[in-house]
C-alpha cells in the first residue's frame, strides 16, 4: 500500500512539475537578440524594448535626442530590477516607459509644420544679421565639473565681459550657445551642452539684470567642433560657450569683445565669381573696419543655395569667397595674411531652399572677423 501510495505521490509530482514547464513562460516574451540574461521576460518588458525600437526606426532618437536616451535608460533600468527579483516593480516600471515612449516627440499642429530642412553637415553658428545688424561673436572657455553645468567662481569675470557688453548696449539680444568635446554619447552632450548654456543665461539674468527676453540658450552637444577631437587641446577648445550677440548699431562705433561677424548679401552671375560694381560699398564696410583696426584678422566665408551638386557648390563658393579676399587686397590694401577664404558650397544654409527668397538668403558672404583690438 505504501508503495502505491509513493508511486501516486511520484506520478503527481512529476505532473506537476511538466505543467510548470509548460506553462512557465505565462506572462512572458522572449528577450529580444541584444538582451543578455534569462530567454524570457515579463511582456510588459519586451513590449517596451519593441515600442523603443519602432521609435528608433521612426526617427525619433534623432528628433527628440534627450528624451528617448532618458526612456531608454528607464527600459534597462527595468530589465536589472527584474533581475533583482522585483518583479512587480519592474513590470510597473516598463508599463509606464511604455506610455512616455507611444507619447514621444509629438507631432506639432498642422499650422506648424514647416518643410523638412536639407541634411545639414556644418550648421551655421547662429541665424545671420539682417542688413545694418550685426554680430559680436565672444567665446567664452568655461570649465565645468564633469556632468555638471554649475558656473565655477573663477569664471565669473569672463562672463562679465557679455553682461557688462549687455548693459551697456540694451537694444543688444544674444544667443548663448553651449558646445562639448566628442567624450560621451551624442545624447548625453546635447543634454549637458543644452544645461550649461541655460546656466550661462541664468547667470546673466540673476546678476546683470539682462531680461530673460533678450536671452536665448541653444545646446548643440559635439555637433559643432572648432579643433580636432582627437588631442586633449582640442577637446579643450570645443568644451566652450558662444555668445553670439546681435547689435542694431554702427559698427565703427563700437569696439567688439571677441569677433564680429557680418553678413555680406551678394549676388554674382550664374556660375560666376566676379564682385559686381553694386556690392563694392558693402564690402567697403569691411575694408574700412579692417584698415581701422589693423591688427584684426577675417575668414571670409562663401555660402551658395542647394541649386546645383554638392561638389559644384563647394567649388564655386571657395571661388568666391576668394574674389572678396582679392578684392580686399587690391582696393583696400589689407595684407593677404591676414586674409583667409573658405567655401562652405550650400552645407550651412540658414534658411529653406524651397523658396525664392530662402535661397537668395543662403547665397551670401560671411566675413568672421577676429577682433584683436587695442583697449
């Protein structure tokens, strides 16, 4: 009998355990093939990890760079508490990623939706001035801690030299950009480049008493390097601040902190690079300040619109960039070390190619003078 009963409490047993095996994976998906660990997961895992792949698929790491890294970082966050035997608390965890993922990079109203921009591969530093406005570009080499974007004491004075400027001139607006090295994901940066340019503005608002009005902070992360990436003194040249001040008043009047940065619209003939009779006042301007200031030093800068192939547009806009220098030289006699050209072709537009007057705004010269001017 005890036999019996031993064999039943065995087959029972044993009945048991294959409708365990059967039924494991209740409520559970299998990992995706990037997932390291168990072969399944609770659902509401998985179904996060696939709502952040179709993001990703739909372009929205790209659009909205921040907040998908954030979600992502919330969805893994998930997978090592279920690995820490919460299980409730990484179910609930998912769901809610889950709901910030499906809500991601809202669509704008239809009233709202412009054109997609061309692929850009060196965005212009800021928008450009209007006729009679110009730019005072200061750099401004802050050094922060690392994931930090509190402003050290020791810097103070250098961002004196904007507020001061601010003051001075209120009929002045800036835009304080924040750029970083190449240290970390493209995500990480933009957030941390978009946070230390806000402190800068916080900065001048709380202590110079600038209006929040006339402020406007712009994170570009490493997108935009001025030095290679690949030395420690380069890194250190991109880890900075720019504060691209916009000034409604005559140039000669006033002496720039940094650089000055003035936009030349010029028209040339289809595919040519002779500097028409009209346009020799406006580049007199820049003769004149250079000559006034000798000690200051110019990139001048050709721009062209998206008409025509990338290869043509750099070469014709290096060629025209070279005929103001030129011209600076013959007319003006500004020394041609001092002088340099570079041809951007149609890569750094500052308005949309789909429009007449947009394109007549990309097709433009840009003077970036380095002002290195006696006090």
């Amino acid at each position: 009998m005890q036999a019996i009963t031993s064999n039943k409490a065995l087959i029972f047993v044993i009945a048991v355990l294959s409708m365990s095996m059967m039924g494991g994976c209740a409520g559970k998906e299998r990992r995706p093939e990037y997932r390291s660990g168990y072969a399944y997961y609770p659902t509401a895992l998985v179904q996060a990890d696939r709502a952040l792949d179709k993001a990703r698929t739909e372009g929205k790491d790209r659009e909205c760079p921040a907040e998908f890294a954030a979600l992502k970082e919330r969805v893994d966050e998930s997978y090592e508490v279920y690995m820490g035997c919460r299980t409730q608390e990484a179910i609930d965890m998912a769901r809610e990623a889950l709901v910030r993922i499906k809500a991601l990079c809202p669509a704008k109203p239809v009233a709202e939706i412009k054109p997609a921009p061309e692929p850009v591969l060196e965005p212009v530093t800021a928008a450009e001035p209007t006729p009679e406005l110009y730019k005072y570009c200061v750099t401004l080499h802050l050094d922060f801690d690392i994931d930090k974007a509190d402003i050290k004491p020791q810097f103070h004075d250098d961002i004196a030299r904007v507020g001061d400027f601010m003051k001075k001139y209120p009929a002045t607006t800036a835009t304080i950009e924040g750029h970083t090295d190449d240290v970390g994901s493209p995500e990480y940066n933009m957030a941390l480049s978009q946070r230390r340019a806000e402190s800068v503005v916080n900065y001048l608002v709380d202590n110079f008493g600038i209006e929040r009005s006339r402020l406007h902070a712009k994170g570009y992360g490493l997108t935009r390097p001025i030095a290679d990436n690949a030395t420690n003194e380069g890194r250190q040249q991109n880890r900075r601040i720019e504060a691209i001040i916009y000034c409604a008043f005559d140039v000669k009047e006033v002496k720039p902190p940094d650089r000055l940065c003035m936009s030349l619209q010029m028209e040339f003939d289809s595919g040519k690079s002779d500097v028409k009779a009209q346009y020799h006042n406006e580049i007199a301007k820049l003769g004149e300040y250079m000559k006034k200031y000798p000690t200051t030093t110019a990139t001048i800068e050709g721009h062209t619109d998206n008409i025509g192939g990338a290869e043509y547009n750099m070469r014709l806009s290096q060629q025209r960039a070279e005929s103001v220098v030129n011209y600076l030289v013959d007319n003006f006699g500004i020394e041609r070390s001092r002088l340099h050209a570079k041809g951007y072709g149609s890569t750094r537009r500052i308005a949309y190619n789909d429009t007449a007057e947009g394109r007549q705004k990309n097709r433009r010269i840009n003077a970036i003078v380095d002002c290195v001017v006696p006090q």
